[in-house]
C-alpha cells in the first residue's frame, strides 16, 4: 500500500427508520439518573378543587410531615423498590405508579406519569416525579382519590 492512502474505516450502519429516541425512553433516562437522589416535595400542581390538605386535621397533618420527613431519608431507587411486588402488599412507601385516576386538574402537565405514595395505613398522597422532585396533586386520608378493591385481581 503506498504511503498516499490511508485505510477507510467503515462506518457502523445506522438504523434509517428513525435518529429519534422515543420520549418514553428519555423520560425513563431522566428518572433513573436521579435515582440515587432524595426526594423533595413541591405544592405547584396541588388540586384545589378536591383532595386537599386544607380538607385534613391537624393530627393527620402531624402524620403527613412524619410520613413526608420518612420518605425524604430514601433515594428514588429505594422508593421504587419498596412498592409491593404483587397485588394487596403493601411495604415501605408503597409507591406505585398509576394508570387508572380520576381527571387531574388542568394545570397539569398532560404527560406526567401518575403515582402514589403511602404515608401510613390509611393516607397516601397522589402526584407525579420530575427527576428528584415530586410533584404531590392530591392528599388522600381515605382512600377516596382511588379507592382499593381487595376483589381486583
């Protein structure tokens, strides 16, 4: 080979039928980034129409900020994995994501992925996470937001 030409490296083939990656993989990218993480709560998309705080006693506020302050001690990753595994466990925040809710308020993002969080036996709080930050839309003492059916299956 003489000195003039230099050797051609191949370029790998490309997939033509899209350059995009899909949303739902980015968006799944971004959270599992911030896995390792600690939560932190934020108010902006709270319902004020139904479902809120203000609705709550003040013990039941005392048992918010106690259940708020456990789950803050946890990275994304531990949360996600202490959701139960098969249906009617319930362990440690029982976070969950949520397909089947009722109309959430206007403001909110169309995209967001419902979730929902267990501050003890009866309360849970309803949102959705943006990287570390959870979004909480609906304060729930009773299992009214989306009531359990222990005959679901």
């Amino acid at each position: 080979m003489s000195r003039n030409k230099k050797k051609k490296i191949p370029k790998p083939s490309q997939n033509k039928k899209t350059g995009k990656i899909s949303e739902a993989a980015l968006q799944l990218r971004s959270l599992s980034r911030n896995d390792d993480k600690h939560p932190c709560f934020r108010f902006t998309y709270a319902d004020k129409n139904r479902w809120q705080l203000s609705s709550w006693t003040a013990s039941e506020i005392d048992d918010l900020i106690k259940g708020l302050k456990k789950i803050e001690r946890y990275t994304w990753g531990q949360i996600r994995n202490h959701g139960s595994k098969t249906r009617g466990q319930s362990v440690g925040t029982g976070y969950k994501l949520i397909t089947n809710h009722p109309n959430l308020p206007d403001d909110c993002p169309e995209d967001i992925k419902l979730s929902e969080m267990r501050i003890d036996e009866k309360k849970r709080i309803f949102g959705f996470r943006d990287a570390e930050i959870y979004y909480i839309i609906w304060f729930d003492r009773g299992h009214s937001a989306r009531p359990e059916n222990k005959t679901r299956k």
